[in-house]
C-alpha cells in the first residue's frame, strides 16, 4: 500500500478479511460529546445514516453518564462522593474501564494513575474552579501525601469499595473505550467492515477504504516542531497522542501542562513534549500514551521494547523536539 505523499510512515500488520465493494460510497457522521468533537466515516452495511447516528450518540452517551468527573449525576462522581471504605454499585461498563485502567497501571508501575483527581483540579485542570498561579504550598504538599491509590481498590458484588481520600478521574482512558464501544456498534450492530472512529483526536480504523487504500491518518505533530509529516495506515489499530501542548498554563514565563506526575501530585517537568501509540485497542493506547509521558523517553522506550508497544516519543531539547521511535514502531516505519 503506498502513502499518498513523500512522508514518513508507519504501516502495521494488515488484516483485511474482508474489503467493501470498489464502487461503495463512504458516509461521514459526526457530533458531540464530552466537551469535544466525534466522527465517523464508514462503509455503512446495514441502516442509514440517521439511525447510526442515533445509535452513536446514545452509546456515548451512556459512556458520559456513567463516567464524567464533570457532571455531578454521573456514576463516577456519585463513587468518589462516597464516605470512606463504602461499597458503591456501579454499572458493568464503568466497572469494566476501571479494570482496564488499574491493568495499565499494574503494567506500568503506576506510571499511569486513575486516582489523581484531586491534583488535577488543584491544578486547575478539572471542573473545580481555582485561583489564578499556582497551588499553595501546603496543597501541593497535601498532593504527595494520599492516603490511598490505585492499588487500594476493591471490586466487589458489581460495586467498587471507595478508598478514603480516593477519586478516580478516567479521562485518559474514557475517550480510548469510547473508540472502541463506537466500533463495537458498528460492527456488531451494522455490519460495517471499513471504518474510521475519532472521538477528541483518539482514532481507530478496520478494514480499508474502497479504493483499496488503508485508512490514513496523520500523527500530531508539536507546535513548531521542524520534523516532517507522519502518517499511520490504520487497518484494525488504533494510535493515541498525549502531549503537553493540548492543555496548559503559563505562570512566570514557565509552562505547566495538564498531565499530572503521579510520585509528585504536580505536571510534569521531564522534557517531554508527547507520546503517540498504536495498539489494538484504543482505551490501552490511550491509557500507555499518558504512561509515557510520566516516564519521561529513556524509561519509555525502554518499557516499549520490553512490551513490544508501538510508540512514537517526541522530548524537548532546548528549542527543537527530537524524535524517538520504540523497536516496534520503527519496524513499522518506512519511507516513500
């Protein structure tokens, strides 16, 4: 398969059990949801357009009432309102990402953490309102103390015992597993073969266009990096991006972005700019991109080679941003 310009690409393992006709028409659908934008493209199999839709929006929909740190009725918030050490009844799917995300965080060694909560919105990064600078010292203090963490907790009879001190934020998960549930529906549901999902910039395709060609997309590059273009040919993979340009604030002339280090309870300051990763699934490579981040690029590349993950590292070198590729993205890497 051949990239549509003279760029850099990375082509995984294709799989193509089965292609839509040469002739079949793409149909693009797109909305909101959870404060961002979503879209689809598909060969649509079986409905038309608005009954899909309809569809989509309803599975994201429950995605947000059960999961919003934002929304005071959601599930999520209903957890961590709970006294401490309660037992919480929670649906099966928010149950289900919070298994997923304490698995990354088992993998990772809390590198990627579901419980900090607390310090994204001391930092002003959640729906708390906060004063202008910085936290005072003694609440950044009170960040590295926790009295509980990932490791504390408990399902138990389709509920989670709620830690004292804990509050779960999934946003580094929520809008991968939405990905994935959107694809599930339309396979599953309507017989889609070729599709591509985006919801707030995490992607996911199956199959291949028409014309026979991969669903490509191009890899975020950071603001005012001087690399070329990056494409990735999303045949039943899904590529994530966390980085330090999407969400931040600037306090005597230095940069605080909006992902949190777990050991310290503050944004990190390790150099690094952003972290792209291809998987499977879209909740995982979501979840590991913000995991690499929080390792900062020697330790990141080489969890990726120990664990065979597809990552694109992108670290801060005085005013230029250098590249760095994992065993297995750059096994995927061509140029044309």
């Amino acid at each position: 398969m051949a990239a549509p310009d003279d760029v850099g690409i990375f082509i995984p393992p294709v799989d193509v059990p089965q292609k839509p006709p040469a002739d079949a028409d793409i149909t693009t659908i797109s909305g909101q949801a959870f404060g961002t934008s979503w879209q689809v493209k598909a060969v649509l199999g079986q409905g038309d357009a608005a009954e899909v839709q309809a569809r989509i929006e309803a599975c994201l929909s429950e995605i947000d009432i059960q999961m919003s740190p934002y929304k005071a009725q959601s599930d999520l918030c209903r957890f961590n309102g709970a006294g401490p050490w309660q037992h919480v009844t929670l649906p099966p799917m928010l149950l289900d990402v919070v298994a997923k995300a304490v698995e990354v965080a088992q993998l990772t060694d809390g590198a990627f953490d579901p419980c900090l909560l607390e310090a994204v919105e001391a930092w002003g990064f959640g729906s708390r309102a906060v004063g202008t600078g910085l936290p005072p010292e003694p609440v950044r203090d009170g960040l590295k103390a926790r009295p509980s963490d990932w490791r504390d907790l408990v399902v138990q009879d389709g509920g989670l015992i709620h830690p004292e001190g804990l509050r779960l934020d999934l946003n580094a998960i929520a809008k991968g597993y939405a990905v994935d549930c959107v694809m599930d529906v339309l396979r599953d549901e309507f017989g889609v073969v070729s599709a591509l999902v985006e919801v707030g910039g995490e992607l996911k395709g199956i199959g291949v266009r028409p014309d026979g060609q991969p669903w490509w997309v191009e890899i975020d590059r950071v603001p005012g990096a001087t690399f070329g273009r990056n494409l990735i040919a999303l045949c039943d993979h899904a590529v994530a991006v966390s980085g330090d340009w999407r969400r931040y604030f600037v306090h005597d002339d230095k940069s605080y972005a909006h992902t949190i280090d777990p050991l310290t309870g503050c944004p990190l300051d390790n150099r690094m700019a952003g972290a792209v990763v291809m998987d499977k699934d879209c909740w995982r490579a979501d979840a590991l991109a913000t995991a690499l981040m929080v390792m900062g690029a020697d330790r990141a590349v080489a969890f990726c080679a120990q664990h065979e993950i597809a990552a694109l590292i992108m670290v801060r070198d005085g005013e230029h941003i250098i590249e760095r590729l994992s065993p297995l993205m750059a096994a995927y890497g061509t140029e044309e």
